[in-house]
C-alpha cells in the first residue's frame, strides 16, 4: 500500500476536547510511518553502508521514493502530487531516518527546500511545468542559499546578483554546503536584484540543470550524511529566463523566511528516527554483548543510560510533533516572525542537542565498536554535528527564541 492509499485528512481525536493539542499521530499517520519504517528497513538500509563508505548516490532512489507516494506530500493531486499534509510530511523523513539518514536528509532538500517551496510560492504555469518531475522523482530539487561568506547571515552577506537584461536575469556569484548539488536537477536559488536594499533586495529564480552559465564547482566530502551529495555551485553570467522569477522580484525575503521555519521543523523528524535506531541498536547490543560472564544489559549502570536515551527520545517526540502540528497549516508566505518562528526554532534546536546525548550514551553503550568507523551506531554519531548547525545554528536559534520572547 502506498501513502496515497491511506486517509490522512486530519487526526483522529476520539474522546479529547477539539481545542487539546495532541502530539501523538493518529491511526493513520502511525499507518504511514509503519510503511515507511518497512520499505526503508528493506530497501534504503542495506544502500547505507556503501552510501557512507564511498560518499556513494544511488541515482534510482528519487524514482523509487515517487512510485510509492513518498514525493510531494503536500501538493495537490492536479500538480502530481499526493494532496496531504506536513505533518504527514514529517513522519515521512522520521520513518526514512530510522533506516537512512543519508537519503533522509536528501528528501528533506528535494521534498520540502525544493519541492514545497516551489509550490508555495510559485504561479500556477511554474507549478505545472516543474512538479510533476519534482513529484514523480524524475526530477530530483535543492535550493541554494548559504555562500562562502554568508552562512548565518546568509541575507545580509548574500553576494550573488541577479540583473536584468531583456527576458533574462543574469545571475552571478558561488552557493556552498547545497545539498543534492552535484545531483539535482531543478535548483532554487536566491540572488540579489536590488544591491541598496540589503535583504529586502532578494529574489528568488528556478534554476534548471545544464542552463549556460551553471556549474558544478566542486563536490564535498562530509564527516557525517556522507551518501548525501553536497556540493559548490557557480553562476558565471547565468541566463535565467524572466518566467523563472518566483513570487515577484525583491520578494524572495518571504520565501526564504518562511521555508526556513518550514525546513527547521523538518529537521526535528531526521533527528527522532536517527535517535529511535540508535535506542534499537543499543539495546541489541547489551544483551548480546557479554562482560564477567553475563549480558551487559544486566549492569544497571547500562540500564541507566537506556533508561535516559528512552526518556529523551520520547520528549523529542512530542516537540517534534508539536511544531509539525503547528506549521501544519502556515500561510503561504508566512512564517519567518511570531510563534511558528521561536518554535520552529526552539524544536531543532532541542531535537539536534538531544540528538547528541542519545548518540553519546549509544556509542559508550558500544564502547571499543561504536569508535569504529564502519559500525553503524559510528555512522550516526557522525551524523548529530550537522543537526546542530543545518538550517540555522544552536547559536542562531536561540538569538531566534529570545528575539521573539523580548518583542513587545
């Protein structure tokens, strides 16, 4: 059964008042998930090793993930898409990061900063040229933001230009850290066409693989997230068509606001399933592995620390589903202010930092094999620095939440 077979119009809330949040999915969504824990265990986990090992991308994955309803979550059946929504979205990467992270974080890229972006934002004519292919996973999306000199600031320090000439934009200067770089074939990409107004001078163009002026600088190879392809782009007097301005000129400060609070309450799923196999595989391990003649799952100073890593996983649950629930229904060109921005914020950045305590205990828990490299508790310890800086660092978050707690 693919997602498109089951009902996921809403919650299920049998006997809880309307007005009572709930951070537990419903019969449904635990449908999804169930699914995608079953196709990612079967397909996607046995890819991981040889992913990580050789910075490796399987090119069939996108197709793959299209044929079983798992691209375009959220846009309507009319544009190719499954016509669901973000909370589904989210259980969606929670399911595939149990079993890969690596594609995890890819589908995060083309699904939400790529994908939904586009359809959020764009007309009706771009959504009918660009997600289908998007959807169907014949097209595989990414966005370019962050550039070598402007990482947290990536707004005020943008240097790429966008100027017009004609029916085209000319774009030029250097995108860094893009994930599905050296592999995506619809770019979104944030330049500057007004210089004077800072990050109010912002737009935002569809760039298309193989567009004149376009390159691959370099591919970069990853402490963690290896099989994830990332990648330094290059626009040398890039010949964007008019057509591929998105959401109006100097306007591109709204979709990235809002695409942000939308990605950071994406992440907070990669860092939960990441943290539910490591919980898996420590518990395997301490009751196979032996020490003074008895099972160390026997110690209670290891059952201390599973007891710990339960107890984290399960708050990173409900903070996780609770910023999905509440970014479930954002305004087309909201966010990047208010609520929905502290949370969002608040979400990554108590999911990646508790990320870091499960995935330390796990890999004590492992002693001598959690330090070797091809043990794959190793491969997710690997992964929890980048949840702490994707998307906007720890540091950057907090500025985010106290920002918002201080306005007036």
């Amino acid at each position: 059964m693919t997602v498109t077979d089951a009902e996921t119009q809403g919650p299920h809330l049998s006997n809880r008042p309307m007005d009572m949040p709930s951070y537990e999915l419903s019969p449904d969504q635990q449908e999804i998930l169930d699914q995608v824990d079953r196709f990612a265990k079967d397909v996607l986990h046995p890819l991981s090793r040889r992913m990580d090992d050789e910075e490796w991308w399987p090119d069939e994955i996108f197709p793959r993930l299209g044929e079983m309803g798992y691209l375009g979550v959220t846009v309507p059946e009319e544009f190719g898409g499954v016509g669901l929504d973000l909370m589904t979205s989210g259980v969606i990467a929670q399911g595939l990061a149990r079993w890969n992270h690596a594609i995890s974080l890819s589908w995060v890229a083309h699904e939400n900063l790529c994908l939904n972006n586009i359809y959020r934002n764009a007309n009706d004519r771009q959504r009918r040229k660009y997600l289908p292919g998007l959807c169907s996973g014949q097209k595989v999306g990414a966005l370019g933001l962050t550039e070598p000199g402007a990482g947290s600031d990536a707004l005020g320090s943008m240097r790429t230009t966008a100027r017009r000439e004609g029916e085209f934009y000319i774009l030029n200067g250097t995108k860094i850290f893009i994930t599905n770089g050296t592999i995506a074939d619809t770019l979104l990409i944030y330049a500057k066409t007004d210089k004077e107004a800072g990050a109010k001078g912002i737009s935002a163009f569809i760039v298309e693989k193989g567009t004149r002026g376009f390159s691959i600088a370099q591919k970069l190879v990853k402490m963690g997230f290896r099989g994830s392809p990332t990648a330094e782009l290059v626009f040398d007097e890039c010949k964007v068509p008019l057509e591929n301005l998105i959401g109006g000129e100097n306007k591109g400060v709204s979709v990235v606001m809002s695409g942000l609070d939308l990605e950071r309450s994406m992440i907070s799923p990669i860092c939960l399933g990441i943290a539910e196999r490591a919980l898996e595989l420590s518990i395997e391990y301490a009751k196979v592995r032996e020490q003074f003649g008895r099972p160390i799952a026997s110690f209670q100073m290891i059952q201390s620390k599973l007891a710990d890593m339960y107890v984290w996983i399960e708050t990173m649950r409900a903070m996780t589903y609770r910023v999905l629930a509440a970014a479930n229904d954002l305004e087309i060109g909201g966010g990047g202010r208010g609520e929905i921005h502290a949370l969002s914020a608040a979400s990554v950045m108590y999911t990646a930092e508790t990320l870091n305590k499960v995935l330390n205990e796990a890999v004590q828990i492992h002693g001598g094999t959690g330090y070797i490299w091809e043990s794959e508790i190793n491969r997710l310890y690997r992964s929890i620095k980048l949840l702490e800086i994707g998307a906007g660092t720890t540091e950057v978050r907090k500025i985010i939440i106290a920002d918002q707690l201080l306005r007036d």
